[in-house]
C-alpha cells in the first residue's frame, strides 16, 4: 500500500513533518510498520497551499522519497499552512509521475491508501460514470485517480461527505454486478486548502491504519517542554497513516467507518457509508 500525511495548522516548513520527527514519513517510505508494505519506494508527492497563488502547488516524482535530494531541498525551504504527502506503493498500475498522488483539480488536492480489487474488470463501467467533462482529465492509470473523478462527478465540491460515499457505492455495485468481493479498501484524503476531510472505509470492514493528532492545547499540557507542540498553531492538526513522533497521547485512531471533517482548529468524527446508485449498474 501507501503512506500519507496531512498538515493544516500555522505554516511550517515541509521537513518539520516530512523529515523531522522520529519515524517520519519518510521513514516510513523505507521502513512502515502498520502498512501491507515495510516499504513504499514507488514515488511520492506533496502538494502545498501558499499566499501566492489559489491553485496548490504540487511536486510528484517516481523516485524513492528516503533518495530524493530534490525533495529534501524543497522540504527545506517550502513552508505552508496546509499541505498533503504521499508515498507510494504500487499494486498492478505502473511507476510513472501521473500516478503519483496527491492529485490536483483547480483548489483541490485528493490521496488514496488503498485499492479497488479486479480493477481491470471494473473500470470501463466506472470510467463511463465520470462527468464527460472530467474524463481528459484522468492522466494516469490507478484506481485512486478514478476514485477522484468520480467524487468529482458526484459532487466533491460542494458536499465532499456525500460525494466520496456515491463514489465508494458506485465501486460496489458495479463490484457485485461483476462478482467481485469486497471491491474496496481505503483511507482518502482530500481539500480545498481551507477545510480538510479524510475517510477510513473498507468493504470487508478492514481497513488500513488512519490517526489523527490530539488538539495542541492538551498536547502542551501533557508536554511543557517539547519544542514542536509549541511551535504549532493551538488550531494545527495531522492526520497520518500511522503515527510519527515520540509522544505517547499524541494520536487518536480514526474509528473503522468514519471520517473526519478538520477545519479551523476542530476535527469532528461522523460515521461513514457509501451511497448505492439509485439503480443497479447493467453489464454490457
């Protein structure tokens, strides 16, 4: 699978989350412990809101991201209030920049840790439901990128809750009208650089790793003297594959099902069930 992390919060410099902290990220691209895969060295990609312009910047390469001096060189030098990195490990689409996440459309930026099982049985009927004028859109070839148009199509701009669950329904009814068991598996991310949602859902009711920090007030009272909870925002939040740092109380799992809608300093958990089509997809 993959590794991912989302910061909103004061701006900081990349590194302090990338590089910084005990079992960072891109530790984790060489070394994961609670992913399918120890390693994740198909690539990466961070994308980043600054003052400068309204579309995020983003940076995606196929390098590993524990070898990329680029990476670090930017890390060192970029600093945001809000910004997205994903390290990857591939499963059946091929190694190439355009599969690389995050992935961009206008203001907003979307990540995916998972996959849609029997992809290439599944696609040409889930293709057909994305908006036509989405479609040139789609560059690459993971079932992630798909995932995003879709979300796109059904609404994301508007109701991001409501839109990723018509999109994970679609995925499977179109997965049992081919016989396909438990079609998906996941934790998204996605934003518009102001308010941040991020999903943890599976079919078989097993899905991948998904913490979110403890709010830094009570991190500040449980530590006084560490250095990084005083450098952030009291309104900052991360949101990781699995947990970076040494701080024990610092992480909260996101619950099985759920999602998380994190704005302004409050993160609020609501359940999550995907949204079946009104009628059943035909098989041509």
């Amino acid at each position: 699978m993959c590794r991912w992390l989302a910061y909103t919060g004061s701006p900081i410099l990349l590194s302090r989350a990338l590089y910084t902290p005990a079992h960072s990220l891109i530790d984790q691209s060489l070394h994961a412990r609670l992913g399918a895969e120890a390693t994740n060295g198909d690539g990466f990609g961070i994308g980043w809101y600054d003052e400068v312009s309204p579309v995020p910047g983003t940076f995606r390469s196929v390098e590993p991201a524990w070898n990329d001096r680029n990476l670090r060189e930017l890390a060192n030098h970029v600093g945001s209030p809000h910004f997205f990195a994903h390290v990857r490990a591939a499963i059946g689409s091929p190694v190439q920049q355009t599969n690389c996440h995050p992935f961009r459309h206008e203001r907003w930026l979307w990540m995916h840790n998972g996959f849609i099982a029997e992809l290439a049985s599944l696609k040409r009927d889930l293709v057909l439901a994305v908006d036509p004028a989405l479609y040139p859109q789609i560059e690459g070839g993971t079932d992630s990128e798909i995932l995003f148009h879709l979300a796109l199509s059904f609404g994301l701009l508007d109701d991001p809750p409501a839109a990723v669950a018509r999109a994970v329904g679609l995925v499977e009814s179109v997965a049992a009208a081919h016989g396909v068991a438990d079609p998906f598996q996941g934790t998204l991310a996605t934003t518009d650089g102001e308010r941040m949602w991020a999903f943890r859902y599976s079919s078989a009711g097993q899905s991948r790793s998904l913490y979110y920090t403890t709010d830094v007030p009570t991190l500040r009272r449980l530590y006084p003297d560490a250095e990084i909870v005083h450098e952030l925002s009291s309104d900052a939040r991360l949101v990781v594959s699995e947990p970076i740092g040494e701080l024990p109380g610092a992480w909260r799992e996101m619950p099985e099902a759920s999602f998380a809608a994190i704005a302004g300093g409050r993160d609020e958990v609501h359940p999550f069930a995907p949204t079946p089509p009104s009628r059943a997809p035909a098989i041509t």
